[in-house]
C-alpha cells in the first residue's frame, strides 16, 4: 500500500478509535446500541472505551512520534486506571473487590512507571 494511503488508513483508524472510547466513557447510552443488542452495562462500555482511547493513543504516538512507545503505553493504562476508579467509586457497576482493587492499584504502578 502506498505511503500516503496508509498513513490515510491509520490516522482515520485513529480518529474512529478516539470518537468510539470517548463516547463509551463519558455517554456510553448514545453508542450501546451499535454494539450490542442486550441492556446497558455501564462497566464494560466504559472500560472498552478506555481500551479504545488508550489504543487511538499508542497508535498516534507511535505514528508520529511525539511520545516513546513505552510512555505511550504508560497514559494509555492511566486511562484505563482512571476510568475503572471512577466506575469503582461511583455507582457505575464496577464492584469493589480485591481483584479489581489489587488490579486498580497495579494497573497504576505500571502507568506511573512508565509515564516517568
């Protein structure tokens, strides 16, 4: 493919992929319905939105190269982290347990490890 086209091809991927996490985080209702058939569950569209956002991120970063790939990875898991606290912390459906806080308190190690 030539260069001009795919560089087309991922920075539309990218744009998709942002507009996509963005709604499932922060108006999950508007969206729900090109994804599924069965009723709204508030955790699994946000933290599917934050993996989309988080990717949309990775991508662009490592197409243009204003972040290190690692450091990239590290704000895409702060994302995630901080969409599943605010869905641990307010009545979003993510339930507190020692997995998903045990998860929610590694998850941010990782991201501050490899922000910095």
């Amino acid at each position: 493919m030539p260069d001009p086209l795919r560089r087309f091809a991922l920075f539309a991927a990218i744009l998709v992929f942002g507009i996509w996490g963005l709604l499932m985080m922060i108006r999950p209702e508007l969206v729900h319905g090109h994804f599924s058939d069965g009723p709204l569950n508030l955790a699994y569209a946000g933290m599917m939105g934050a993996a989309f956002l988080g990717l949309a991120i990775i991508s662009l970063a490592n197409e243009t190269g204003w972040l290190k790939p690692s450091r990239a990875l590290g704000f895409a898991v702060a994302i995630i982290v901080a969409e599943a606290a605010f869905l641990m912390f307010t009545h979003s459906g993510l339930i507190i347990t020692p997995v998903t806080s045990i998860s929610l308190i590694s998850a941010l190690a990782v991201a501050v490890f490899l922000i910095l």
